[in-house]
C-alpha cells in the first residue's frame, strides 16, 4: 500500500535522524520550508509532525519548532497492552550500558528457539517515571537471525523510528503474535542497583516474546518492576 504524502514526510525525517543529520536538541526544518520542499501544503506537514511527536521521535519547543527528542520514549510494540504497570503508554527511558553479545537464560533461549549457550544480542534500559525515578529494568534479547541483518541494534544511538519499524524495515518481518509471562521473584544485586531498592525487595517479571508472520521470535524482553509499581489490570466479560 502506497504511503501517503505526510506518511512519506514522516518517514523521510525519521531516516534523516536515523543517520544522524538531525541529532538530539538539534531542530528541523520548518513547516513552510517542508510544505515547500514537498509541495504540500501546510495541513500534511503537520500530520506528519504530530505521527513523530506521538512516537516520541520529536518535541515541540515554543518559539522554535520542532526539535529531535533529547530522550528516547519506549512504548509498547503493535497491539501489546500496555496495562502490565500503573504508568501505561510511553516512557523515558536510560540505556543502560552498551549493546552487546551473551549467553540469555535458559527461559529466554527456549523462547527464542535457540539452544543453550549460544550468544545473543543483548540491549538494556531503565524506564523512568515523569520525575525521573526508575519504574523498570528491561533487558532486550535479539535471535541471530534478525541482529545479522539489523546492523544498527547493536549501536548505542537511539534508533528514530523504533526497534519493530526498524527490524521490519530489514528483515521484512513485524511481530503479530506475543506471549507475557508473569512470575514475581526478589530483586537481584544489579536490579536493586538500577531500581533504587533498599534491603530484599520482590520484584514482578514480565516475560515478553514477540513472534512474527510465521511465528519465530523477534525478540524476547524480561521487564522487572517493583512490586509496589506493578498493577496487571484484565478485563473480560461474565
């Protein structure tokens, strides 16, 4: 399906911030000069302003325009809910360390298909709440087969238009299917550190698989939460 024209402005924007033309703080060409350049008219800039504002991918600054989010927003892939913590919808979010390869656990190499030992791409960040305290610690885990065609997953620069839009613009494959698994345990040292937590605290574990069009994974995600900022909501009828 063709895009269509602030379609196709959004995604020329977010390329450009991808590749690092328009970095973090920096701002971006203004609406008339948009409207201009695409012969458009000013109405189509602005729906394609707001689809990269609604993805976190840029902010509105009185006086200046738009400029290149300073802080990365995580937000739920597809149609996952977003209901497994009371703060739903997207979140700041720090990078915790660099990318990089190791063996995952034994639940996460079953859930990516993958036998025990073998080295996978690792990503992990901390979600902050709105006065910058953390709410979750999030490890990533990425099969071979999507990080070998998805270069820049293993780069430490945010990617502008999201991890999915940009594994799907790669690999071809989009997640359709996911599976959450909740467990609660106590926090580990390297948890508490990250999470702030005093003394032994219990902490709920959301296990995330995303599986693709033919059902392989994508990525498995482990999200711990402190039990007093967990809340799982489910509605159904009776």
């Amino acid at each position: 399906m063709a895009l269509l024209k602030y379609e196709e402005i959004a995604e020329s924007l977010r390329s450009r911030i991808a590749a690092g033309e328009f970095e973090p703080g920096a701002t971006l060409p203004s609406g008339r000069d948009l409207a201009e350049q695409w012969s458009v008219s000013r109405a189509s800039v602005v729906k394609a302003m707001d689809v990269l504002r609604n993805d976190g991918v840029v902010e509105a600054r009185q006086g200046t325009g738009f400029i290149v989010a300073e802080t990365p927003v995580a937000r739920p892939a597809g149609s996952r809910r977003a209901g497994t913590a009371r703060v739903a919808g997207g979140m700041p979010f720090l990078r915790v360390g660099v990318p990089d390869w190791a063996a995952p656990p034994e639940r996460v190499a079953a859930a990516l298909e993958l036998e025990s030992g073998v080295e996978v791409l690792r990503r992990v960040r901390v979600l902050q709440l709105p006065d910058g305290a953390p709410h979750s610690y999030v490890t990533a885990w990425f099969p071979p087969d999507v990080t070998d065609v998805s270069p820049r997953l293993a780069q430490t620069a945010p990617i502008a238009e999201g991890t999915t839009r940009y594994v799907r613009r790669q690999t071809g494959r989009y997640p359709v299917e996911g599976e959450d698994v909740t467990t609660v345990r106590l926090a580990t040292d390297e948890e508490r550190q990250h999470l702030a937590l005093e003394g032994v605290q219990a902490v709920a574990v959301v296990r995330h698989t995303a599986y693709d069009q033919k059902r392989r994974p994508l990525v498995c995600e482990e999200g711990v939460t402190p039990g007093a900022l967990f809340e799982q909501v489910d509605t159904y009828a009776m």
